[in-house]
C-alpha cells in the first residue's frame, strides 16, 4: 500500500483539520456539567454536538490510514451515556479520555498483532504533532481482557485503536454481552447485578453468575498461553531455517577445506560462522546459557558440523514439542471459547 500522508505538506493539512472548538479548561468545565448532569446540558447542545462532529472528522482519517495499510477497521465515537459514565466511574476529567473515538481491527493471531502494531505507529507516527502511546494489556490484562491498544494523535485530538487477535476479541464479545445484561460494571472488576443468581450451561449444569465471571478470567489465560505457544512454534521454525543455513554455509566450508590452497588450513576457519553457532546454541537453549558447549569444541570444521547436526536435531525435537501442545491448546480454547458462548446467550436470554 501507498503512503497516502509522505508529503509533509500534506501532513501538516491532516494535523490543522480538525481541532477541537475550544480550550482544554473549557473542554474540561464541559465534562464536569455532563457529568453533573447525567447528560447534555441544552446550552452546551451546540458546543457538544461540534466536539462529536469533530473527533468523527478524525476518526474518518484514522480509518482510512488503517485501510490504506490494508486492515478492515470497525470505529465508533463514544454515545454520551458510555462516555458520561465514564467520567462518573473514574471521576476523570474530559480532556483525559483517550477513546472518545475509536477504532478496531482484529487480526488472525498475535504474530499479526504486534506486526499490525508497529505498522500503525510507524505511520501515525510519521505525520502525527505527538507520537502514538501502546498500552500492551496482553500481559497486565483489565479483568481478564487482552489486546494491544494506540492512542494516536493525527489532529492532536487522540483516538484510540484497539488490535485485538480473533480470540482476544471473542472474549471481549462474550463478556460484552453478559455486561449487557448484568452491568456494565463487570468489565471493570465489579460484580454482577444479582451476582449469586444461578445460571444454566449448555451441558445441564448450574453456576453462579458470580462463578462464571471468574471462569472468564480462566479462560482468558488459557487463551493467551495457547497464543504464546504459537508464537513459540513460530520462532523455533524461524530457527530451524537460520540452522539450515549454517549448515549449508559449513558444508560449503567443509569443501573449501578440501581443495588445495597455498594459504594454511588453519585460517580458514571463519569466526563469524563460528559465533552464529554459538549464538544458534544460545537461541536453543533458551537462557542464554551455553552448558553444552563443552560437549562441543569448535576448534575444527568437524566440531562445527557435529554442533550444526545437534542443534537442528533438538530444535526438530522442540517445534515438533511445540506443535503439539499448541495443537492440543487450540483445540481446548476454542471448544471452550464455543461453550462460553452458548453459555452467555442462555444467561442472557433466560
């Protein structure tokens, strides 16, 4: 794809379009009067209506550069009841919220995720007046929810992109429609309205709706780890192509070392191919650690070839590993994934 915003004419254009029609105090002294209130104010109806118009002009960039960059983005400006409660739940000011407009995209796995994400901030971030903030709530999830998210700043106002992985959004999918129907609260670590109420599963069982918020949380785990697997296999057959390749270059050696040659055998041997090796051997192992050097002196093109032959068989060994218990985690999440699904659409409508 094209970068549509090279040309930093252009760039500055983007970045004037669409400022906010007034001051950051008086952006704020507007989200206090929303939020005393509990809505819009009929003489601030004009002014808030502006402000929406606005950051929807800005979100029309935002997409656009994501579907130049070939991702199919959902987007949204908050409603005012979301964003009112909003500034009521986290006693915020206005000018503090990062997603009054945001968009979506969802990619395969998380492989596709961080890739997606470092394209998104390399471009924001080539024509943007701030540069792109990530928040990585893979590792430190919300209350069980998963994804990556960039506040971006193509105007200086700030919209927010949601990546997520198609089973990170599953889950957000689920414990959005169980919010729906038990309070939105739960997406914040609150409990359910009417929290030991029993609801029934698609297998004849019972559980509390207080339970199965905590089985969320579960399976959110789960799926993580069965996408850390995958990323797993992912690098150890990277490292299966990079140790075929040394293997080739130290057959190539091996020949060398056979034509005759007026220069002594003994500086032939190449330091670069030795010290991908040992980085080869440090990448196997996992910690940086090279205990099974000593089994391996590379003094000769005979010991490389030994360490190459090596670490392609404990490589083999680790993907083959790897694949199956990725195998059986896919299988695992997804069926439960499935059955979580059922389960929230009969808690939902019963």
């Amino acid at each position: 794809m094209s970068n549509d915003y090279a040309n930093p004419q252009q760039a500055f254009m983007l970045c004037a379009m669409a400022n906010l029609p007034l001051s950051k105090g008086a952006f704020d002294r507007l989200g206090e009067r929303l939020a005393r209130q509990g809505g819009v104010p009929d003489d601030d109806v004009e002014l808030f209506t502006s402000i929406v118009s606005a950051y929807e002009d800005t979100l029309t960039q935002v997409e656009a550069v994501l579907v130049d960059l070939g991702y199919r983005p959902s987007a949204r400006v908050k409603t005012t009841a979301v964003l009112i409660e909003k500034l009521v739940r986290e006693s915020s000011r206005l000018s503090q919220v990062q997603d009054f407009a945001g968009a979506r995209i969802v990619l395969a796995n998380r492989l596709d995720q961080d890739r997606a994400v470092q394209r998104i901030s390399e471009r924001f971030d080539g024509f943007c007046p701030r540069p792109s903030r990530v928040k990585d709530r893979r590792h430190e999830p919300s209350h069980g929810y998963r994804a990556v998210h960039l506040v971006v700043f193509p105007d200086g106002n700030p919209v927010e992109i949601q990546v997520r992985t198609e089973l990170q959004d599953r889950w957000a999918q689920i414990v959005e429609r169980l919010a729906d129907s038990w309070g939105r609260g739960i997406r914040y670590g609150e409990p359910p309205e009417d929290a030991d109420a029993l609801i029934n599963h698609p297998d004849g069982s019972t559980s509390t709706r207080r339970d199965l918020l905590e089985a969320t949380k579960a399976l959110s785990l789960l799926i993580s780890k069965q996408e850390e697997l995958h990323v797993s296999a992912s690098r150890n057959a990277d490292h299966r192509t990079r140790l075929d390749r040394l293997y080739q270059e130290v057959l190539g050696m091996q020949a060398s070392w056979a034509e005759p040659s007026e220069t002594p055998k003994s500086e032939l041997v190449l330091p670069d191919v030795i010290a991908e090796l040992l980085s080869g051997l440090r990448t196997q192992s996992g910690n940086g650690d090279l205990p099974e050097v000593l089994e391996f002196p590379l003094e000769t093109l005979a010991d490389a070839d030994r360490l190459v032959i090596h670490l392609k068989q404990a490589n083999a060994t680790a993907l083959e590993n790897v694949m199956a218990r990725m195998a059986a985690a896919h299988d695992e999440v997804q069926d439960m994934v499935a059955e979580f699904a059922r389960t929230a659409e009969m808690s939902v409508d019963s």
